[in-house]
C-alpha cells in the first residue's frame, strides 16, 4: 500500500503538498510520520497541522494499512525540510542543504536550478556539482532562511 500516494489523495484537496510519509518500528512499536506543507508555500500554521492530521488520521483508520497499534505524527517541515521538487530547491536558493546520492554525500548551496538539474556550491569547497532530480536519493536544508520562503 503507497501511504504517500493516499497522503497526497486526501490532502492535496485541501491545499496540502505531502513532504514525507516515514513508516518506522522502533522496538516494536511502529510510527507513521508525515510532513506537509502548504500549497501556496505560506507558513505551515498549527491549525494546518491539525486539519492534515485529522484528514489523514481518518484516510489511515479507512484504509487499516497495519495490524496492531501504530503511533502516527504530522508535522510541519520543520529544520529539516525534506527537498523534492525543482520548486523546492527554488524555494531555497543560496541555502545549504545536505545532499546524499547513490556515491556521495555532501553539503552545498543551492545555486541555481534548470528544468530537472539543480547546481550545488559544495560547501567544502572544489567544483559545483550539478545533479538532476533523479540522481538525488534524499535532499535536506542544513540551515533555516532568515524569513519564511
């Protein structure tokens, strides 16, 4: 079962990009986090949190993706905003975001984006890096922009 996709399902109707859907067991308890924000790329209120949770709360008890008990969470992107799209890393131009490939793993800013490449300055310095969207197995901000994006 795409617990991502039927996150998208219930919430994009209601103005809601789905971030992240983690399923995690930790000593046998199983956790579902998701991770929303905002259609209009507006700040992400507690009021949105709770009405995605309620929204998705009800889609999970429909669907009953798991036997036994499971603790489920939303939140908002938080400090470390999972980066998907073209328009995120847009979004974040010229902050440092955490980057892991299939071969690497490195820190850079966001320099530019084109179609489905986005140009990273490494943080450690040498040559930009330039990825496609494809390429890139997880993308997270590494620092938060002075106001909201």
């Amino acid at each position: 079962m795409d617990l991502t996709q039927a996150a998208r399902d219930a919430l994009t109707p209601l103005g809601y990009e789905v971030l992240e859907v983690a399923v995690t067991v930790r000593g046998g308890s199983r956790r579902v986090l998701l991770r929303i924000d905002r259609l209009d790329e507006q700040v992400v209120s507690v009021e949105d949190v709770r009405r995605a949770a309620e929204a998705f709360g009800l889609e999970l008890d429909r669907l009953d993706p798991f036997e036994g008990a499971y603790q489920f969470e939303c939140e908002s992107p938080g400090s470390q905003r999972p980066l998907v799209t073209a328009r995120h890393f847009e979004r974040f131009h010229d902050l440092l975001v955490k980057v892991r490939t299939a071969g690497a793993t490195f820190s850079g800013r966001v320099r530019s984006v084109d179609g489905d490449v986005v140009a990273f300055e490494p943080a450690e310095g040498g040559e930009p890096r330039r990825l496609r969207l494809a390429e890139i197995e997880r993308a997270t901000l590494a620092e938060w922009p002075d106001t909201p994006r």
